[in-house]
C-alpha cells in the first residue's frame, strides 16, 4: 500500500495536533507530504491519501490531491468544519483564505450544516460496515457537521422535470451520534464510495471532528486502519429480491450484483440469513469473487412464501471489514391491508377510524435509492423508516410516480408485475404500522403514451385509465389509502411547466371553441365584444385562435394587435379541462371498486394561474396545497386552498435552498427548522387539515441543488432539527387530536376575485395577501374564503370582503348582493367595482348603489377620508403604472361610503387599499368594517409586541386551539386574552418560534406543544 499524509506544522490545524510519537508511528505507514517536500512526491501516484487539517487545504496541494482522487484513490479526512473549505497560501504566511465552497464542491460536497455537541449524548459505531470496532473510545460528542452532498450530475430522462440522475455514489455513517431519546442525531464519522463517475473506485473516509488528547491516545492506530481500508477501494455488491413482495405459495428468488473497482477479492463468500417477522426461515452461503468485472448471480431460496415481512442479511467476508448488507421483501397478507386504518375526510380533517386525526405527514421514497425505489424496493428499508416515521406522530405517508411512468407502464399504460409488487410491499408496511398512504399517479402532467394531448387527447386518455386501473385494482379494498392523481399539474401544455400555455393541438383547439360556444350562449356577437374583436375578426366560434405568448403577456406596453381578453378565457377554460380529466380518472377508480379517497396535490396555484384548488374542489375529496416559495404569504396560502365543506391538505412543505450571492447555504439548520415548523402551526391556523413534509431523506441524486438540499433526514440517516418538527407537532397532535370535533366558522369571508387573477392585471393576488396579512396578524380577525366562481356555499357571513377586484363576473357581482340583502351582511368593497370579467364598465352596480362613479388612474399619493380622518394611500412601483380607483362622479375626495343594501349594508372605500403601501391605512379601513358588520376579534394580545405576531383560535365543540406564530427576530412574552371565554394566558414566545395548546372553555390547559413548562405557559387567574 502506497500511503500519504498531508500534514505540516505551519498549515492551521482546529484541534489538538498528533504529538512526536503519533507522527513517528504514523511515518512508519505513510510518506509525509509537507509543504516544504511537497513537490518532490507531487507526480507519484498513491493508493491512500491522509489529511489531517481538516477544512485547510494548501493551494498548493489542491491539483494533486485532485489528480489523486479521481485515479480512485482513498481518502481519510481528519478535522471539524467543512471539509476543505479554507485554502491557506504558503506566500501568506499560511493565513487562511476566505472560506470557499470551490474545493469541495469538486468532491460532490455541497456544503456542510454545523451540528453542535449538545444535540448528541452519545456515540455508537455501525455495526453493519464495524470499521470503528474497538476504537469507539476514542471520541466523544462534539462539534461536527451534516454532509450536503450531490452524486449525480446528469439526468435519466432529461425531458422530465422531476428526473433522477445515475446512483454514482452512496454514503454510510461509521459512528452515530444519539440524542436521550434515542434518536440517531449526528454522524461524526461518514464514508462516501464511489462506484460511478469522475471518482470511480475511490473509497473515503471523514472524521468530522476536531482531534483531541482523547483521539490521539489510539488515532494513529485507527489512521492505519482506515487508510488500509479506503485503499482497497470500493466493493459494490447489492443482494435484493426480484419482486418486493410474493404471493403465498411462490419460492422468492434474490439477484445478487457482484463488482469490485480496484482490490479483487477472488475469495469473497456471502453468508446469507432469511428470517420471517424476525424468526428464522433459512440460511445460506455463496462465493462472490469480487473483481473489475461485473458479474449477477441468482440465488433461488428453497422456501415457500406465507403472509408476512421477511428479512434478508448477507454478510460479505474476505475484504478487510466484515460487512452485513439488509434487504427485504413480504409476503401478500390481504388481511393486513384490509386491517389498516380507514381513511376518510370530514368537512375540515380527516378521519382514521371513524376518528379525527390532524395530519402530520411525510413524503417518503426509500432512504438509499430514493425515486428509484421503483425499480430497486427494499422492504427491509420501508418497514424501518416507517416504524421510525410512525413512532414520531406521523400517520400519513405520501409516495408514488414522480418520474419515468414510461419506463413501469410503457406499452399503452400497461404495467409491469414488478412495479405492482413494489406497490404490494409497501402498502403492506404502512398497514402494518397503520399510517395511512396517498398514492401519486403522475407528476407535473400525466404522460401523453404517444397521443397529441395528455388530457384531450383519446388515445392518452385511455392509456392514462389502463395506468390508474391496474394500480386501483389491486388495492382497491385496502384501507388507509388515498388516490393523488397528479403532482403540481400545469394544464395543456407538453412543452412548458409551472405557466398555462397553449398545445395547440386539433384535440385543444376543438375544445376550445366548444367551450367558448357553451360560454357564450352560442352567441358570437357576445365573444366579439368580450374579446374587442370586429365580425371579421372572429366570424365564428371555430375561428376563435387560442391565444399567443404576446395575448398573454402582462407587460405595462405592448407591440402589435393582441387580444388580451383571450386570456382570461382561456385559463378559465384550462380549469374546465383539468375538472374533466379529473372526473374521468376519478369514474376509472370508481368502477374499479375503490372508495378511497381522491385528490390532486396542487403548489402555490394562484401565483402561477394554474388548476386552483377553489375550481378541482368540486370533484375530490379534499383539496390540497404545496407551501413553498411564498414564505411571507403562507397563511394566505392555505386560506386560499381551503374548500368550505372539504378539508384542505398541505400535501407538500419544506425550505427551499437559498444560497447567498458566493454560493453558501443562507440559512442554518436551526433557522430552517423554525421556518418549517411556522408553515405547520400556519397551516393549522388557516383551517388546513394538517401538513406533510417533503421528504423524510434528502435525495441526493437529482442534479437540482435545491432537491439535494430539502429533507428531514441527511444523507447519513441522521436526523436534521426540521425532523424534530415532526416530533414535536407528532406529540401534540396525537394528544389534541381527539378534540378536532365540529370547528365553529368564522364570521368574515373574503372573495377571491379570479376574473382579474386570471387577467392579463393581475391586482388579485397581491390585494388579497394583505388582506390576509392584516387580518390575521394586525387584527386577528379569523375569516374564510371563497372563490368568485364558487360562491353557491357563501351564507353565514356577517362581513364579506371584495378586496381590489377590478373586474368582477356579473354572476358574483349578483351574487354578492343578494348575500348582503337577503343575510344583513357587511360588504366591503375596495377599489373598482363596475367592471365586468372582460374589464367592460357596469353602470348598473353603481346606480344599484345610488352611486354615479367614474374609473380613473391613481396618482402616487392619495388620501382615504374614513369618518374625518385623513389616511395615507401610496402607490409607488409598477402600481403606479396600472392601479386605477372608483370615485364618486365630479368628486376629487375619496371618502369611504357605508350604502343599505337590504337588510345588510356595503362599505366602499373608492380606493383599492390593499393594494397601498400604508398597512395601517387596511388596518383602520378593517377595523371600520368590521365594527360595522359587529365582528369583534376573539383573541387580544394584552402584553407584547403584536408586529409580526399571528393570534389564531380554533373553537371546537369541547375545547380550543390556541395558536401564536412568531416571525419576530427576538424572544417576547406575551399575555393572551380570549374575549369569548375570559381565559388569559402568559407565555415565553421564543423568536421566529411558535406556541400552540388546547385548552377547555372553562380555561383548563389540556395540553401544549412541546411540553411547554409553567414558567413558558402560565394560565392567569382571574
């Protein structure tokens, strides 16, 4: 063994450096590489290179260690902090260089998350890959880091947005950190093989700590071995079953892949053990001569399947390390998955067994393979995971068809038998520890299978029903399940993502005008004053073009004839196709005699003016939303998604990466943890049925930076502090969930306005967020919402609210105005009123009114005349280029007008207020309307600063939940005071964190989130 060590005593060095004897003993095994000798060995070749100064690299070195890595050498890494992030210039009197990320990102490592000593009490080796046996002493917890790595840099199907890339690396922990409770929290010491790639064959080694007395009191001894074992370099050898799961009866059957990349092991032999729900079945023994060439070998095991988990180990000898790889598979148990929880939706949660249960969920693919476990299942990992997931709190899981739906069902949808036993196998394993699981058909938009549109198309849709009927039939009894028929769908578009674009296909342009006749009555004079066409322009509905990039585009200026109008229709339109395409899968899962429950899982819809949950509600089971860019608007979001008789899921949430502008990860691990913890207290608080995490593993084999980044778990099994959220609301939830009976409604509604939100002027979004901003966290006034189009369900209001609409359908406009009259509601109206969906002038709303009104352009600065008082209106930015204003006719006051309407009454503020940047201008214009309807916010901070605070209380039939989001930068303690029962509250709010109970009516504290102590909750006596 040709052996390096990098070491100089001029080079920085964190910790405790090897004294005279370590470095002599070390000399015996290595050839020292300092700076000073450093050129004479720069061109010779070595098996094994050992740095001990941990994230310093001399300049110098760099292209040599390079060179030396990707010839498959080893590599043992010594020393606390990212790995090689400090180079340090010889010239420079060894002085470290700003930290970069440049060095170690050329290894595959993105970065590293700092995990602190006190999250560990513990360490243990791995007693499946034991390079650490007998040197387990030599540490103690520490300071240490979290790997961040990428081990793919292509994509399998490069078409495909959500493509995984080839496997050419795996990580494996050699010593684990536990917390007290026995979580695994840390992974001090990791190893990376390489097995595809730039560094095929090269096996390393990182000891992510800082040595100390108590390392070097064995460590050299430990440095030979390790470098002994990096230098035999990688041995991939992978046992798993043909199928992830047998019918009773059939004799399973292993596949064994044998290669080694640069030591051959020609007297290798695999022990293998088979037991069956953790008794004995079988035992065995093979050769594996391990060489350069890849060889398989097929193991027949001479037993016959009964219902039930088996599990495989083989331990593979004659290399340096005995190691035991795991793998699994079941046997069919109908009987247990017709056992699992049942799993329906009530009007605001779900239900398992009959029972309410707040969601607290997680995406999970498989921990080593992950979107691959398609093709690559390890039952063995499944139950695992699961068991962990489940002993958490979580009690849904979320899995399914991400990419590569060609490669399981190529041939017209039909589907191979190894992807249905995958899908057996792990069904199975939630039953057995009884979370339910939501199935995903497709992702982005469903494949096509050679037809010309994938959701007009007849060809497709029939492949696309032979795909979900196959997969439905086979569980259709199983309890515990529910159907996502597609992952964040963008509608009618092959070529584009995340933005609605015609296809233009002959399937969408028939459609299309079919829909337009239907819309119109058939009458073309109405779509060509719609549209500000001329009969020559559009002489018939089949000359109705779809519309162009430029009809789309919502610049403030324009080149050439276009006809935005088209827009609005047509993403109207693109809705109507989603609700069919949905309706015909929905009738294929019904005739396949499946109950269960079907949804669509939707992100962040009304940004990009995509299928949106308000207008899909009316044919699922429960509506969904994917909360993650829009971190400063996620109550909005979840509002917003929210059906009033449906429960309303958010199906995927995480932190996206962000790095800074030199490539560095913005934000630490604590600072994500609290983020995701707020999106699961703010998903609660705006009425959703719960939250599910995206992902339980990081995934690193995709080429996203963002994907290698988002996970509860890193890529050595440890647990991120985002994992402990799943904990903490795990607990709770389990604890306060029996109390999530008969949620009593809340008094305020707000109106989505989507005939502007799906125009070319877009002032919906942006209006409607304030409103959410300032209800929730400036007055904390609870509300609801609902859609322009949906408002069938609206009644039981005391104050509507039309925030900004600028253009309103006559339908809602009427319907609004028979709430108000018939009920004695409140309507707020803010801004333009008499505009119809096609931006043509009403005149009638405002003679209804007893108004005679004008539209005009707003200036930078306005004035709001509420009872007297003066108020600040701002419009600066691009609104000073669009936002227009409703003012009474002759008049050049903006007064805020409180007109009867019935038995109710509007008040209409002429100038869209939301879309201002003075929010106590929305807040005193709220708090006016809302006196006025006799809404009084149930909850009062009496202590503490409220500016950024969110106060929400959820009534339910025998108790209330209590919730406080904080996105404050510092810690505060508040005094709460609930106006409807005279219960008051002191407690500690930590910045950026969250406090959450339930307590009865009479005020007893039945529990809290995270067990919080007296001193951090304290009920105050009367």
């Amino acid at each position: 063994m040709k052996a390096a060590l990098i070491y100089d005593p001029k080079i920085p060095f964190d910790g405790k450096r090897p004294g005279a004897d370590d470095l002599e003993r070390l000399g015996a095994s290595f050839r020292l590489l300092d700076l000073e000798h450093f050129a004479e060995y720069g061109p010779e070749s070595f098996d094994v290179i050992v740095n001990l100064h941990g994230r310093y690299i001399p300049r110098s070195m760099w292209t040599f260690l390079e060179r030396q890595l990707a010839s498959g050498a080893g590599y043992v890494h010594v020393g606390g902090g990212t790995p090689l992030s400090v180079p340090v210039e010889r010239e420079g009197g060894f002085d470290p260089v700003n930290e970069q990320t440049a060095y170690h990102e050329k290894l595959n490592i993105c970065h590293a998350l700092r995990i602190p000593k006190e999250r560990y009490d513990s360490l243990a080796g791995n007693p499946d890959l034991p390079l650490l046996e007998g040197f387990e002493e030599l540490f103690e917890p520490a300071d240490t880091v979290g790997l961040i790595v990428r081990f793919t840099h292509h994509d399998d199907i490069p078409e495909e947005n959500g493509s995984s890339g080839p496997m050419d690396a795996n990580l494996y922990p050699l010593l684990r950190g536990y917390s007290g409770d026995g979580r695994h929290v840390a992974s001090p010491i990791v190893m990376i093989e390489n097995t595809k790639g730039e560094f095929a064959g090269g096996r390393w080694i990182f000891i992510n700590m800082e040595t100390s007395s108590r390392f070097w009191s064995g460590g050299a001894a430990l440095l030979e071995k390790a470098a002994i074992y990096a230098a035999e370099g990688v041995q991939e050898v992978i046992v798993r079953p043909n199928y992830a799961s047998y019918f009773p009866g059939e004799r399973p059957e292993l596949i064994v892949h044998l290669q080694s990349f640069r030591k051959e092991l020609p007297n290798a032999r695999m022990k293998l053990e088979l037991t069956r729900e953790g008794e004995p079945v079988w035992a065995g023994e093979l050769e594996i001569p391990l060489g350069p060439e890849p060889l398989y070998r097929n193991v027949s095991l001479p037993i016959e399947v009964s219902a039930g988990l088996y599990a495989i180990a083989a331990r593979i000898e004659g290399g340096d390390i005995v190691r035991t790889l795991r793998s699994g598979f079941w046997g069919y148990d109908c009987e247990l998955l017709a056992s699992g929880p049942e799993l329906s939706a009530g009007r605001d949660y779900f239900l398992l067994d009959g029972k309410p249960a707040p969601i607290v969920g997680m995406t999970y693919m498989q921990s080593d393979v992950h979107r691959k476990f398609l093709y690559l299942p390890n039952a063995y990992l499944w139950d695992r995971d699961i068991a962990e997931m489940a002993g958490a709190g979580i009690n849904m899981i979320r899995t399914g068809v991400w990419t590569g739906v060609r490669t399981i069902a190529f041939n017209d949808g039909v589907v191979s038998e190894e992807f249905l036993r995958m899908m057996d196998g792990m069904f199975l394993t939630a039953a057995r520890h009884r979370v339910a699981i939501v199935f995903n058909f497709f992702a982005f938009s469903p494949d096509a299978w050679e037809g010309r549109n994938p959701y007009l198309d007849p060809r497709s849709l029939m492949a696309q029903k032979r795909f979900v009927s196959s997969v439905v039939s086979r569980h259709a009894n199983s309890r515990g399940v529910s159907w996502d028929l597609i992952n964040e769908p963008s509608l009618s578009t092959i070529r584009t993502q995340w933005r609605p674009a015609p296809n233009g296909d002959p399937h969408e342009r028939r459609e299309w005008s079919r829909w337009l006749r239907e819309k119109h009555g058939g009458d073309i004079a109405s779509l060509q004053s719609a549209w500000n066409c001329t009969p020559a322009e559009l002489p018939d509905f089949a000359d109705a073009a779809l519309p162009t990039a430029e009809d789309m585009d919502a610049g403030v200026t324009y080149s050439g004839l276009r006809k935005p109008m088209k827009t609005m229709d047509y993403i109207l339109f693109t809705q109507e196709v989603m609700n069919r395409w949905i309706r015909e899968m929905t009738k294929t899962i019904r005739a396949a005699g499946s109950p269960q429950p079907v949804t669509v899982g939707q992100d962040e819809a009304l940004r990009g003016k995509r299928p949106s949950p308000f207008f899909f509600a009316q044919e699922v089971d429960y509506t969904t939303n994917h909360s993650w860019w829009l971190n400063d608007d996620l109550y909005w979001d979840g509002v917003f998604s929210k059906e009033r008789d449906k429960p309303c899921l958010i199906q995927e949430t995480g932190i996206m990466y962000v790095q800074t502008a030199d490539g560095k990860a913005r934000r630490n691990m604590e600072e994500l943890r609290n983020m995701l913890e707020r999106k699961y207290a703010l998903a609660f608080a705006a009425n959703n049925a719960g939250a599910v995490q995206w992902i339980w593993n990081i995934n690193v084999y995709m080429t996203s930076m963002n994907e290698v980044n988002i996970g509860a778990v890193l890529p050595d099994g440890s647990h991120k502090p985002e994992a402990d959220v799943s904990y903490d609301f795990g607990r709770f939830m389990r604890e306060a969930g029996p109390w999530f009976e008969e949620r009593r409604e809340e008094e305020i509604a707000v109106i989505y306005p989507y005939s502007n939100n799906f125009s070319v002027r877009d002032y919906a979004g942006p209006a409607t967020k304030t409103a959410a901003r300032i209800l929730g966290y400036r007055l904390h006034l609870p509300f609801r919402a609902y859609g322009e189009y949906h408002l069938e369900k609206l009644h039981g209001s005391k104050l509507l609210i039309l925030p900004c609409a600028a253009s309103l359908s006559e339908r809602a406009w009427e319907r609004l105005m028979r709430q108000t009259a018939e009920e004695g509601s409140t309507l707020l109206l803010t801004g333009v009123f008499s505009r119809d969906e096609y931006y043509r002038t009403v005149g009638s709303r405002a003679a209804a009114l007893g108004l005679r009104t004008e539209i005009r352009a707003t200036r930078r600065e306005e004035t709001l005349d509420l009872n007297g008082t003066a108020l600040p209106v701002s419009f600066g930015g691009d609104q000073y280029e669009w936002v227009d204003k409703e003012s009474v006719a002759g008049q050049d006051a903006d007064k805020v007008r409180v007109v009867p309407c019935g038995k109710g009454k509007i008040v209409w503020s002429p100038l869209p207020a939301e879309l201002n940047r003075n929010d106590d201008t929305v807040a005193a214009l709220y708090r006016y309307a809302a006196e006025e309807a006799g809404v009084r916010a149930p909850l009062e901070l009496e202590e503490g600063d409220g500016c950024g605070v969110l106060l929400k209380k959820l009534p339910f039939k025998r108790a209330n939940l209590y919730i406080v989001v904080s996105e404050c930068g510092y810690d505060q303690t508040v005094v709460l005071s609930d106006r409807e029962n005279g219960s008051r509250y002191r407690l500690a709010l930590p910045a950026d964190r969250i406090a959450m109970f339930l307590a009865e009516d009479d005020g007893r504290v039945l529990c809290s989130y995270r067990d919080r102590t007296p001193e951090r909750l304290q009920r105050i006596a009367d």
